[in-house]
C-alpha cells in the first residue's frame, strides 16, 4: 500500500502552481493569465477479513473553478475577478451566515 501512496503523491507533487496559475493568453491586444482555483485528494487503503481474505484500494479526485485573471494596466498587473464564479463560490458563505443569524437571533428571543 504504501507504494501505492508514493506512486500518488509523485504524481501531484510538482504541480500546485502550474494548475493554479494558466499560460498567458493574448486577447487582441491585451495579455491576461488565467487563476483557478485548485483542489485534489486521493484516499487508500487495505485490510482483510478473519478467514484472511484480503483487499486493497484506491482513488482521488478533484476539480478546478476559474476565479478570474491578472490582466495588465499601467498601474501593474491587475486581478479581474471572474463574477460567476464569485456568486457561485459565496452562495455557501452566504447560506451559513443566514443560519448563524437566524441562530443568534432566535437566542436573543
């Protein structure tokens, strides 16, 4: 098994950045370079019954959301949020504060 975890986290070792952050692109005559946000993770294992009957095994998965990208300015490189994904990302923040105020709230009763 634990070859299996090394063969893994060789895998994904390297490549934080390089997913997070994309290639340049070049929109007409502006230059921009895309930022995601990055998440993985992989899980394992083995064991066996009493009669010794044995197995193993594995998996992983993960995903990206485009946040926006850095574009240039005559200030300097500026982050440009990308506003769906913003919404998409905040509507869990925004449910949790409702219930925490609705929570408070109903204590104060």
């Amino acid at each position: 098994m634990a070859n299996l975890a090394d063969r893994l986290a060789d895998g994904v070792k390297d490549r934080g950045v390089k997913l997070a952050y994309g290639a340049p692109v070049t929109l007409g005559e502006d230059e921009a370079v895309p930022v995601s946000l990055v998440f993985y993770g992989f899980g394992g294992g083995n064991g066996s019954d009493s009669e010794g009957n044995g197995g193993e095994g594995g998996g992983g998965g993960g995903a990206a959301i485009p946040v926006g990208a850095y574009t240039a300015s005559p200030e300097g490189p500026v982050f440009v949020p990308n506003l769906i994904a913003l919404l998409g990302v905040s509507i869990p923040l925004v449910c949790a504060g409702g219930w925490a105020l609705a929570r408070v709230i109903k204590a104060f009763k």
